[in-house]
C-alpha cells in the first residue's frame, strides 16, 4: 500500500517542531516590532532622529530614503515566501549601520555591533521557521 512508504511523525516531534517554529515567530515579531520603531522614527523625523543622523554624517534629508528603503526589506521580510529575500536587504541594511557606526568610532561592543546582534537575531528567528534553510546554507544535510 502507498501510505506504507510515507514516514510518520509522532506527536512529541511535532510539538517539538511547533514549539521552535513558535519560538522562531516570536523572534521575528521582536526583530520586525525593533525595525518598525527604526522607520516610524526615520518617517517622522523627531530632533533625536535629526541629530542621530548627522552625528554619523548623512545629510538630515536621507532619514526618509533610509526609512523606505528599511520598510520595503521588512515588509518583505514580513511575508513568508519573500522573507529571505527580506533578510537579506535588512543584512544589508544593517550592515551599513555597522559601517556608519565604524567610521565615527562608536563604542564597538554596545553601539557598532548591536546591528550585528540584532541581524543574528532575524536570522535565528527565520531558521527556527524555516529549518530547511540550514540544509540549503549546507550546515545541515
């Protein structure tokens, strides 16, 4: 019979699984809840926004390109077929703050790396939902 070929799972291993895809959502909520801050902050321009800017030295006017541009990777992110691709662009993102934060001297471990904690994050959080994408990186086979 053909249903003798197809594994079962048993209901501890899909609670397991539940519980990780669980986890990996509530991560993604957290990360994405951070990121909308960021753009309502880069939207709405208040004088920390303004002077936060400057102090890394991009011109005030960007803060609204910076804004778009971060909101387009999150709602990317935000829809499951598209969220790697989200990913990505918000890596990318995040990687400029990193660099941005370099070049002005920012205390490393509290400043210029949080970027680095928060897309470690992300990523945790979308491996937990998508457990496959450790096959594809080749870290599990």
């Amino acid at each position: 019979m053909v249903t003798d070929f197809i594994p079962t799972v048993d209901d501890d291993t899909r609670t397991t699984r539940s519980r990780w895809h669980i986890a990996g959502v509530v991560i993604s909520v957290l990360v994405a809840a951070f990121l909308a801050v960021d753009i309502v902050g880069k939207l709405t321009r208040p004088e920390a926004v303004i002077e936060g800017t400057a102090k890394l030295g991009f011109p005030t006017e960007q803060t609204y390109i910076m804004g778009i541009v971060l909101l387009v990777c999150l709602v990317v992110y935000a829809i499951p077929r598209t969220a790697v691709l989200g990913a990505v662009g918000i890596t990318a993102y995040l990687g400029g703050a990193v660099t941005a934060n370099l070049r002005i001297e920012s205390p490393l471990i509290s400043t210029t790396l949080f970027a680095v904690y928060l897309g470690v994050l992300m990523w945790i959080g979308l491996v937990l939902r998508r457990p496959e994408l450790l096959k594809i990186a080749g870290i599990r086979r």
